[in-house]
C-alpha cells in the first residue's frame, strides 16, 4: 500500500459563483489549479487499498486511513497538467455542488457527499505533488447499473423514494443534477442507494433557470437526456433556459432502464434520438404493462416524462413530488415533508 500526498503549504480558496460563457481551457485550468478547500493543518496517513474506477478526470480509490481503520472512496485528479475546458468546468461545478452539501444546515440524505467524519473533518485538498483530493462515503454495493432488470416491485418502490428524496433535495440547495442515470447512483453498505457524480451539475439562477450558452459543452447522457436539453432553440444572444424539470426527466428515464434493463430512448445522433422520443413517449405505458408494473408506477413515470411536469408536480398533493400516496407508504415517519 501507498500513501496518497499530503496538503500544500501555501492554500488558496475556491472562488465562488464561478460563472463564465465561452471560457478558454487555459483561463479555466488556472481556476482548478488554484483549488484548495478546508485550509488547515497538513494531511497525511492515508494509503491505497484499490482502485474502485476511472471518471473523466481522475481515478476513485478505496482508502484507509491508517491511524482510524475507516475506508473511504478518494478521487483523486491530476491539476498540474493542462486538461480540456469541459473537463475543468466539471471539476469546478462538482466541487461547488460538493460545498454547498457541506455546509448545509439541513441534512441531505441519499446523496454522496463529503464525508462528515473524517479526520480533521476535511474533505478535499491538494498536494504538493500536484493533485487534487476529494474524499467521500465508500459505497461498496456498486452501482444501479448492476441491478438492471433485477429489482423486485417493493425493491424499486423504495428505490425511486430515496432518489425522490435525494433529487429534491437537491433542487432546494439550487443544483441541478443534469446527468442522473443507474450509473450515478451507488449503493452503501446498508444497502441505500446515493446520487453520485456531479460533474454534469448546474446551478439555478435567481429566476429558478438554468442559463447556459449554446455553445457550451454539457455534460449529460443522451439516453437520459431531457428534450431540453438536446434541443438547439435558443435566443438571439444564443443562450438557452431550462429548469430542475431535467432532472425528473432523466429519473423517469432511469427508472425505465432499471425496470427493461435497457436504456429505452435510444438514437444514432442526437437528431436520430430527438426523432424517436415522441414515439417512444406513446409506448411507456405499454411498456411498463409488458413488465407487469403498478398503475401508481406507470402513472409517475408517465408524469415525470410529461412536457408539463411543472403543471404535474403542482397538481400533486402540496406541490411536492414525494407526496403522493405511493411514496408517503414509503418514507414515512423517517423522513416527513
């Protein structure tokens, strides 16, 4: 085993609200390198049991931290090479989501965040050696991508509660997701399932919209990605707007996925997949007929996929998402509106 680095002498904060429209790579890697968050005493005694997986941008290692036993999951990012501008926006936009959850008031269930225990209670830092560290819970379960097709009824139920859950959660701290699907959402070792990976995020602005420019690179997945977000509409100054509605979006989508074991809207390009939602959206509930689901289930993910799911979402009991009956079974009394 090998030890992973220790903190840089000379910290400087992350900038926050770091927006920009059509940044450079150059101008955006000299915002990553200049990352560093919980300034305080060194870090040291961390070693390396196994390599868990390779993001985008870095590898996730399972840690331990030797004077504590404890694992974790480390991510751990190179920041003293040049990287592409949409890498460095992913990386800054986790690591802004990934603040906003540590310094919440409120608790944030089923979402992966930083861990809340561990020594010196920091949770990402650099090295002299010149990376990045970002540590958070270890999920030992895997991901949803290996319970495709594999659920039970109760199973799912309880599933699409604590994704509900984690979801709006998130919503209310002003983050959008914008990239949820079976692959970002682990399961811990009880067997709960977390929302991971926020390098796709984005943040709603004052007026509750995502504002992006048309020539920005997003990161989302097309078999989940809301019609929205594949469309190229957007106004003469060539910015775009859209709302949380993306992310209920792609949770039907998912669930879908978990339910046929196959990703369901489907395209060559994003022309060929634009051309094949409204169809698809005509055979959801056949679909779901096929594979023996429940009404309430077939409903919520028709509602979720709806070109109105603001005016749905209205429609339900207190305007909440979670509020319907088929949830409230599920999440009551631990976790109440």
């Amino acid at each position: 085993m090998r030890t992973i680095g220790t903190t840089s002498s000379n910290p400087i904060r992350l900038r926050k609200g770091f927006h920009t429209r059509r940044d450079s790579a150059d101008s955006l890697h000299w915002e990553v390198t200049r990352l560093h968050l919980n300034p305080s005493s060194r870090v040291s005694g961390w070693s390396t049991n196994s390599l868990l997986g390779e993001g985008t941008y870095g590898q996730v290692y399972l840690v331990q931290h030797t004077a504590t036993g404890t694992e974790y999951a480390m991510k751990v990012v190179p920041i003293d090479r040049p990287m592409p501008a949409v890498i460095c926006k992913g990386l800054i936009n986790e690591l802004l989501a990934l603040e906003k959850m540590s310094n919440s008031r409120h608790a944030v269930p089923f979402v992966l965040k930083p861990s809340s225990d561990s020594p010196a209670r920091r949770w990402a830092w650099q090295s002299t050696q010149g990376y990045l560290h970002i540590l958070t819970e270890y999920c030992p379960g895997g991901d949803l991508r290996d319970y495709k097709g594999q659920l039970s009824a109760a199973t799912l139920r309880l599933v699409l509660a604590e994704l509900v859950i984690a979801i709006d959660n998130l919503h209310k701290m002003g983050i959008v997701h914008h990239d949820i699907k079976p692959d970002n959402v682990l399961v811990d070792m009880k067997g709960h399932c977390l929302l991971a990976d926020y390098g796709g995020a984005k943040f709603l602005s004052d007026d509750g919209t995502v504002n992006l420019n048309i020539e920005e690179d997003v990161m989302s997945t097309l078999p989940y990605a809301a019609p929205e977000i594949l469309s190229e509409d957007c106004d003469p100054d060539g910015m775009k707007y859209y709302d949380e509605a993306v992310d209920w979006w792609a949770l039907g989508a998912t669930i879908l996925t978990l339910v046929t074991g196959e990703e369901y809207f489907y395209g060559s390009t994003i022309d060929n997949l634009c051309d094949n939602i409204p169809r698809l959206l005509e055979q959801v509930r056949s679909t779901l007929e096929n594979y023996h689901c429940c009404p309430e289930l077939i409903d919520f993910v028709e509602s979720l996929l709806s070109s109105q799911m603001k005016t749905v979402v209205k429609a339900w009991p207190h305007g909440r998402i979670n509020s319907t009956r088929w949830f409230l079974e599920v999440i009551k009394p631990t976790y109440t509106l």
